[in-house]
C-alpha cells in the first residue's frame, strides 16, 4: 500500500463519512486488494468499506445487488484500437454475458461481472493499454474528445497528443485520486463542439488569438458544467491556452477543484458549487496563482454543435479517405458484433474505431475505393447503419432497472422499441434527440434532449404501471436545458403522445427547425397547449 | 459483507389530490410496491376526510445507509 498522504482538509471535522473512507485508504487501493484478495476469496470477503472504494476500480455494484458488478472501461478521446477492441469483446464474452454498451461519455462498459474475473479482466486490460481504473470513483474519470481527432475537416489541430497526456498524467495519479466528487473533462478542437464541453467540470474548446504578431491555435477553458439533479452549465473563463499549456492548466484546475472543493456534503461537491461560489473572475485568479499568467481570452472558433453525431460517410482532412459514421441503437452490441467491427476497421479503414458520446461508433481512414464494398457488409447493412432512421438515429438512454438500483424504471430497451415505433408512424427528415433516463442522476444526458423522458412509476387500479415527464428544448448549441412539461405520461401511451407532439412540430416548423429551436421560437406554453390537448382527446 | 435480497430506500413519491392539491410525500421501504402503499398510507393518516388521490408517483428512490440522505421538498405559499 502507498504511503498515506497527509491532505490539508483531513483534519476538518465536518467532512463527510465517504471522505472519512478516503482518508482511511486511498481508492486506488482497493485494485490490490481486489487482485490480492477479494478475486480469490470471492463476494462474500469484500470488506463494506472497500465496497465504495471498487468506484476505483471502475467497478460498481449492478441490480441486483447479488454479487454482479458492471465496469466501465475509459477509452480516452474515444479511440480504440482494432486489437483492444477483441480484447474487449472476449471480455464480454468470457466474463459478461455477451454485452456491451457504448456510454455516453464514450466508455465501454460490461454488466454482470463477478470479483472472481476482475484480476484477469484487469491484466487482459492492461496487455492493450486499456484500463478501467477511475473510471467510477471521486477521481478523474474517461477523458472525453473527438473521436475525428486527427482526421477531422472541422478541426483545429489535432488533440490525439494531448488526450494522452492528460491520460498519462492524471490515471493512477495520487496527487488526484482522492478529489470531492467525480471530476469529468473534455477536450475537441472540433468547432461543432464534438465533446460536449458545457457539461463537463473541465473542457477545452478550439480558440485562436494573435500573440506577438503570431497567430496561436490553441483553447478556451470551460468549468463547473455537470448534469444530474442539479444541471449547470460550465462557465468560460477569460484565459486562452496553448495546447502545450492544457496539461499544466488541467492540474491546475483540478488542484483547486481538490484542495478547495467541498467536502462536507456529497450533494453538494461538485466542481460546479465550487465554480458558482467563487465565479469565472476569482476561480481565473486562483487558477494564475497556481500556473503562472495565462493570455486572455482570444477568437472563439466554436460553431454551434453537432451533437455528437458523424453519420454516414464523409471525406477527411486527409483527401482521399474516408470516416464512416455508424449507428448502434441506445449503444448496445454483442461481442460478436464488437469483434465483426474490428474485421471491418482492419479491412477497409486502419484499424480504429471511435466510439462516440451518442451511444455510436465510427470507423476511421477508409479509401475511396473500399467504400461500396464496405457499405454492402452484412454489419452495416443490418445492423450498425451508415443513415439510421430519424428516432433509432438519436436516441440515447441510460441502463434503468435492468442493471441499475437506482433506476424507477426500465429504459434501454423501451427506448429502442419507442424510437422503432416513431420511425413507423412519423415521417420526419430532421434529428430529433431523444434521451431517456430511468431517475433524476440523469446518466443518459436528459438535459440536453431536444425531448428529455424522464421515468416515474404510477399508481393506477391495475397495480404500478411505468410514466415518463416530458421536458423539451434542449441543446448545447445555444446551451440551453430542456425544461419540464406538465404531463406524466404512462407507457402504454408515450408512443402515441409523442408521435402526435412530434407531428404538430411537424405542422407548424419552420423549414428545417430543430425541435429545440421551435420550442424557443413558440414558447413552452404553446407546447403545454398542444400536451395539453394531446391529453384531452387520448 | 453480507448479500442483502432487498434493499432499504428512501422513497420520494407525489400525490395528486382530486383539488388538484399536490402533495410530496417521503417514505422509507424495501419495495416500489410497499413504497405506494406506505405513501397512501401516511396521506390517510395526514388528512381527516379521505381524500381522493387522483395520481400517485414514485419519482425517486435513493439507498439509505449513508448518514443524511434525503430529499429538498419545493413547496410555494397558498
Ligand atoms: C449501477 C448504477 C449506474 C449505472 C449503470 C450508471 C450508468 C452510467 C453511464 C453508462 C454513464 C456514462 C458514463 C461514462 O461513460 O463515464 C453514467 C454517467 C453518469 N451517471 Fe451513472 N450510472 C449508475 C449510477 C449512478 C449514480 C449512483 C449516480 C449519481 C449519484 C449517477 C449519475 C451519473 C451522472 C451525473 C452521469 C453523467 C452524465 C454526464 O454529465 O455526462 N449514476 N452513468
Ligand atoms: S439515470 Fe438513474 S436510472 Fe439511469 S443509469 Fe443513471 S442512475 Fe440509473
């Protein structure tokens, strides 16, 4: 076991109990005990106080709480490559019953895991350079990017380097492994925001600014976003980065975030209360203090957003190849289906595959001459389609009750059989996001939906029967949450209801409007209205 | 650690009264089912006619075990 570190805050007497477990033995502990112990003498060994510490791990307990444990694998900047991706596959095959889901911050993660297999998933991990350590846990988790980096006509420069150094310098890093509560960055030099900067406590977007006459290609920095029960939006700060300055400033950030984030209420530790106490202005002040002067601000070059979406095929920066876009509907495949991936990311691109924060995938520099017969492969074809239908196209969920114990209802599965039910009865030749979360922690990115299905059980004569609210109008291109309508609708009628809300959109949109921007233009009460009269003829 | 069949949680339901009244209400139980019926249960006891519950909801559960779990009620004045 490391030497204990002597942390500022751990004499304060108002910490909360899982800080008092942290002082007690660091989370990244818990990776030796479980190889040296718990995956030798099995569930039943597991001391309750390293329970918590297996977030570290990147293992969580899944529903039902009988010994089974989900984990999730960081795949940093959503980039694997054709090898990993087997190992990952046989994992699932070996270890979790043939599963595995896409997250929506470009994870991969397993279900149904027993501690007895976690050392040798551990070591099967590491001989690709894969890990799943903090990938749960108070520390930081997966970095999220653009699964273009590198190839990408609508970047920048090329953040492959950077999410590696980031990775290497902060995985297994004690100086950060024991942070007040789970800490997210992102970084795209995408200008359609590719990894979702708002919602991340930390996020580097593409700028550019004029230093001594000389034109620098580099970042603004994002703080304090995050989702859950209490969404905020990441303040921008007046700072503009190089790109050799982004690791130095990522320490920084996540310095003050462990030395003067909040500690005493779990609820209340996030990097975003932090952020909204001090404000942009003193967090910046802080933030120099511990770095050295930073430029100011430069040109923005952000665009607007894309969703996180690269369907079909389309030219790289480099002329002559190709990425392809694909869709996995809610994110979930089979190890077959992982392994029949990486045949195709071998044979007609390099090898790499993107996973990317819409539950999706993507397969990177395909010659044009490979193209036709990529797209006639069976896997593209049938299942991981190159143009999705408009609903399977972009919807997202999270796991709901089949794994999760927090979860009122199930989701992944309705979402897939929703999203087919719309694609049969609305036409429609325009997105419309669709994310649906079992419980208000919102993993499946509620908020940001143009329509958020958020589920509730209810009480009816005939026993207990699954609801969802409706909220609507969400978006990181004007960043901007989705807000709640007042309509619980149970799910023997959330196929219809919304078949006939999406067709009044239909009827009144201007031309090509998203959702999101037809509910700012009209207004939530004209939305009540239609709900409202949906409601009354049903 | 012993291997628990059921969970303990702090539910979080909402109650929709034939007024129109709406009422949040917190109960603990190791079911959504008994959770329901722990709900209805303390609305009973709460008011002296019966009233009439048009909808009742589960719209949140969260596992007691750790020290201070619970819910911020929103209400507004009347
Ligand atoms: C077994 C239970 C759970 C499952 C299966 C689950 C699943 C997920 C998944 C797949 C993601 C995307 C994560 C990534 O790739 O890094 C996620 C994110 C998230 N989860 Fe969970 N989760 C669980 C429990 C929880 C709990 C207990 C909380 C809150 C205390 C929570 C809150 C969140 C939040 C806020 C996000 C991030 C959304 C965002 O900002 O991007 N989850 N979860
Ligand atoms: S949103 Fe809630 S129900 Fe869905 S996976 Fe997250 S914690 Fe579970």
């Amino acid at each position: 076991m490391a030497e204990r570190k002597q942390w500022k805050w751990a004499d304060d007497p108002s910490l909360n109990k899982m800080e008092l477990t942290k002082l007690e033995k660091d989370g990244l502990d818990v990776i030796e005990t479980i190889v040296n112990t718990y995956s030798k003498e099995g569930f039943q060994s597991i001391e309750s106080s390293d329970m918590d510490r297996f977030k570290w791990a990147g293992v969580y307990q899944q529903r039902p709480k009988d010994g089974h444990f989900m984990m999730r694998v960081r795949i940093p900047g959503g980039l694997l490559n054709s090898e990993q991706a087997r190992v990952l596959a046989k994992i699932a095959e070996d270890y979790g019953r043939d599963l595995v889901d896409v997250t929506t911050r470009q994870a991969v993660q397993f279900h149904w895991l027993t501690v007895e297999s976690l050392a040798d998933i551990f070591d099967r991990l590491a001989a690709v350079g894969l890990s799943s350590f903090e990938a749960c846990g108070d520390c930081p988790r997966t970095i999220m990017g653009n699964p273009l980096a590198g190839i990408d006509p609508h970047e920048v420069l090329d953040t492959r380097p950077l999410v590696a150094e980031l990775e290497k310098f902060f995985l297994l890093n004690r100086e950060f492994s024991n942070l007040p509560r789970k800490y997210k960055m992102s970084i795209s030099a995408n200008i359609h925001n590719a990894a979702h900067a708002q919602i991340n406590d930390l996020a580097f977007t593409p700028a550019k600014k004029t230093i001594a006459g000389e034109e620098v290609i580099g970042f603004h920095v994002w703080v304090g976003g995050g989702l859950s029960a209490k969404p905020y939006l990441a303040k921008k700060l007046d700072v503009f980065c190089r790109p050799e300055e982004v690791v130095k400033v990522a320490e920084g950030v996540t310095t003050l975030f462990r030395d003067y984030g909040y500690r005493q209420k779990r609820t209340h530790a996030r990097l975003k209360f932090l952020v909204a106490d001090w404000g942009a202005e003193k967090f910046k002040e802080e933030l120099v203090k511990l770095v050295g002067e930073l430029e100011p601000q430069g040109e923005d070059l952000l665009q607007g957003w894309n969703g996180g979406y690269f369907y079909g095929i389309h030219e790289q920066k480099q002329k002559g190849l190709y990425y392809a876009g694909l869709s996995v509907p809610v994110g979930r495949m089979d190890a077959s289906e992982l392994v029949e991936l990486a045949r195709l990311a071998d044979e007609y691109g390099d090898g790499t595959i993107g996973t990317c924060n819409t539950q999706n995938v993507l397969i990177r520099n395909i010659p044009k001459d490979k193209i036709a017969a990529f797209q006639a492969e069976p896997l593209i074809v049938n299942r991981f389609k190159l143009q999705p239908n408009t609903f399977v196209g972009y919807a997202v969920s999270c796991t709901g009750t089949e794994y999760c114990n927090l979860a009122i209802v199930e989701t992944k599965e309705r979402m897939r059989a929703l999203a087919l039910y719309l694609d049969e009865t609305v036409e429609l030749d325009t997105p419309l996001r669709i994310h649906m979360i079992g419980c208000p922690n919102s993993c499946g990115q509620r908020q940001i939906g143009d329509i958020g299905l958020q589920g509730a059980l209810v009480k009816t004569p005939s026993g207990m029967v699954e609801a969802f609210d409706i909220h609507v109008g969400g978006t990181l291109e004007e960043p901007q949450f989705n807000r709640k309508l007042n309509a619980r609708i149970t799910v023997d009628k959330l196929g219809p209801f919304l078949a006939q809300l999406i067709t009044l959109y239909k009827a009144d949109r201007l031309e090509g409007e998203p959702y999101w921007r037809y509910v700012e233009r009209v207004g939530l009460e004209r939305i009540q209205e239609q709900v409202d009269s949906i409601l009354q003829t049903a | 650690m012993s291997e628990e069949q059921t969970e303990t949680y702090l539910y979080k339901l909402e109650a929709v009264l034939e007024e129109g009244r709406l009422l949040t209400v917190v109960v603990l139980a190791n079911s959504d089912e008994r959770a329901f019926s722990a709900a209805e249960n303390n609305i009973l006891r709460h008011t002296v006619a019966p009233p009439h519950i048009k909808e009742l909801s589960l719209v949140e559960k969260k596992p007691i075990g750790r020290q201070g779990v619970g819910y911020v009620i929103e209400t507004s004045h009347f």
